[in-house]
C-alpha cells in the first residue's frame, strides 16, 4: 500500500504478555521529502482519543465523583434545554421534549442523539453547520458552515440549542458524545481537560508524547496528514503549519490527541490487563469489564456494524468472521486510519499507526488495513 501510495507510512505492533510478537515499520512521515517514519513519530489520534476520556470517566466513576446515571446537566447547565428533532428543516425546524435527559452512561454509549456535523445532510446536520456545531479540524464536511468553537465551553454550549438526532438511549449515533465527557471531566475535576489526562493516565502510564499540542522539540517527529485522492495521496497538515501546534486550540476528548506507537502501546497493555500497568494501577478491574461488556450495537455497513461498550467496539463472532476484530476484544479506530484493540483474555494488544484520511471511493483502504492487522494478530498470538 505504501509503493502504490495508497497510505504514507505504517507502524504495526502486536503484543501478548508484554513480548512483541511482530513489529512492522514502512513507508514515510513525509511522502515528497522520502523521510523515513520513525519508531518514535508522532501521530494524530483522532477518535483513537475517546477510549482514553473514557477511562477518564470511569477513574471519576469510581472515585465517587459521578454516576453514569447523572444526567449531563447535572454537570453542565448549557445542556439543560435539549431537545429532540421533529420535522422541519432551516429556521422551520420543529423539535419535541426529551423523554428523558441524557445520561452519563448514554454519552458513553453514543447514544445521547448528538451527532458531528460530518456525518451526515439530515436537517440536525445542517443545523450543526449553519451555527458553527463544530471544532477546527482537517476532518470535516467540506460544506459551507459557520466558523467552528474556539474552545470546549464554546463547543458545549452551542450544542445545548441544537436538535438532538432522536431520544435519548434511543440508538448508536456517533458523534460529540465523547467531546461533552472531557467537558464533564473539566467541571467534575476542576482541572483542564489535558491537566487531568497528564495527571491521572498520561503520567502514571509513562505517556510521555501524548497531548493536545506538539511543541517544538517534538515537532519534527510529527508526520505528515494526508487524504487519498485520485492519483496519489495529498497533505492536508504539516506539521510546520499543524492545527496541533496551536496551543489554544479547542480540548477536545473525542479526537484531539496525538501520541506515538509506544504511548498507546501502555495504554492499550493497561486495558489488556484490565486496568494495571507495570505495577500501576489505573483502574478497577470491574471497570475494564465493564467497557468490555456489549450494550447496543453501532448499525451501519456490515463493514461497521458491531457490539459497543463505554468507549469501545467489542469483538464477536460475527466480526472476527468477518476478519475485523476478534471475539472479546475491545478497539476502535481514528478518522486518519490508526487502529487498535486490546484483548484480556489473552493479554494480547494490536496497534497500526498511520495518518491518512480515507473520504468516500477510498474507504476500502480503512477496512483493508483493519483486515491485515487482525489476521496478522490471530496468525501469531496465542489463544
């Protein structure tokens, strides 16, 4: 794929037992310069942020902090007003009362009605675009839309007005659901989003290039973004002029962090161990459990269509049938092609490390990858 530029460059690691099982480096950080990816780059993560601000959550959970059945507003008054899409579209649009407020649990589960303003031309969508629903990002509708929030309390309230796309607990519908979580963690904790992550799973888990914002020594191991196009690939974010350099940007917990392959690497082993680290310990194990346990399913393509627990897609039969994720394992992925998932009942850990968006014709190349790395994984772990 990386000969055909099809992808930039790709890191591969599976792990049981903490020992390497199969550790593949290709391709480039910069594809016109032929720069070597390197063992330490660094990658955009996108929604491979969202297991994370999960398990921030559930750190709050057991501490005693929150319920997963408190109502968001509890937390965040903006969201006190929510209400349901009914009919209409632009300045006609009609909404109903919630049934029920969103939960905690529900923003877990996506399930809350929220949505991103990219996902879809349903009148919610286009209300999202027409009043700015939305943060500053190389992932995005490419529509005409308002200018996106400037930060996560700006976000938060311009979603407090806006329709939700059905009632909540109603069904799996992705979106800003995980981005009101690092909200919920901000008020809950008193500290900043990347404050708390540093402190409680960063730090403790020796993630030591995972963050908002790339500063300068680490600049020049950030690669490149691209975007499949037709005869090749083309950058849509270098690192000079990189979004992730800006140090005001909008902390978002449901894509807005960077890390390299062995920060996730820690991460992905504490969630196989269910919740230790190398002696640390940073969750219960009933709480890893519990992301691991099926709840609803995401709907979509068969492609997509899977078991989803807090914060994670959950393997089944019928998914490793279909060569995308193993029975009981838990995984998700980012919109630039990164993939992991992490298996606890044979302690093993599967990460691909990449950066290149793959919009609409190119898709495939998404499940291909997947594909490769979980046959790869079943080839040479044992079970």
């Amino acid at each position: 794929m990386v000969d055909k530029r099809e992808i930039p460059n790709a890191i591969v690691l599976v792990v049981q037992d903490g020992q390497p099982l199969l550790s593949v480096r290709v391709g480039y950080s910069d594809v016109e310069a032929k720069v070597p990816v390197a063992d330490d780059a660094i990658f955009r993560l996108y929604s491979m942020t969202k297991p994370i601000t999960s398990v921030a959550i559930l750190m709050l959970v057991e501490q005693g902090r929150l319920s997963l059945g408190d109502p968001v507003e509890q937390y965040l008054p903006e969201l006190s007003a929510l209400r349901v899409y009914k009919s209409g579209a632009d300045e006609r649009l009609e909404t109903s009362a919630l049934t029920r407020s969103v939960t905690i649990e529900d923003l877990l589960l996506h399930r809350s009605g929220m949505s991103y303003e990219f996902m879809g031309n349903t009148p919610v969508h286009c209300y999202y675009r027409r009043h700015g629903v939305s943060r500053s990002t190389a992932v995005a509708s490419g529509a005409d839309q308002a200018a996106p929030a400037r930060t996560l309390d700006e976000l938060v309230a311009r979603l407090g007005p806006a329709p939700l796309l059905h009632q909540p607990g109603e069904r799996f519908s992705y979106g800003f659901s995980t981005t009101v979580l690092g909200a919920v963690v901000e008020h809950v904790s008193g500290e900043k989003l990347d404050q708390f992550l540093h402190r409680h799973i960063f730090d403790p888990l020796a993630m030591r290039d995972t963050g908002f914002v790339v500063d300068e020594a680490r600049l020049p191991r950030l690669v490149t973004n691209y975007v499949a196009a037709e005869g090749g690939l083309q950058p849509v974010d270098r690192p000079g002029l990189s979004e992730y350099r800006d140090t005001g940007r909008l902390l978002d917990g449901g894509g807005g962090l960077v890390s390299t392959m062995e920060d996730y690497r820690h991460f992905a082993e504490m969630l196989a161990n269910r919740g230790h680290w190398n002696g640390r310990h940073i969750l219960k194990a009933s709480s890893v459990d519990a992301m691991f346990t099926p709840r609803l399913r995401t709907g979509g393509s068969s492609q997509e269509d899977t078991p989803f627990g807090y914060g994670l897609a959950i393997g089944d039969a019928e998914t490793e049938a279909r060569g995308l994720l193993p029975v009981g394992a838990g995984s998700w992925g980012g919109s630039a092609n990164s993939f992991f998932f992490a298996d606890p009942a044979h302690r093993a850990v599967a990460i691909l490390m990449t950066n290149v968006l793959t919009p609409g014709s190119f898709s495939a190349r998404t499940y291909a990858l997947r594909r490769m790395l979980t046959s790869a994984t079943l080839t040479v772990i044992r079970r």
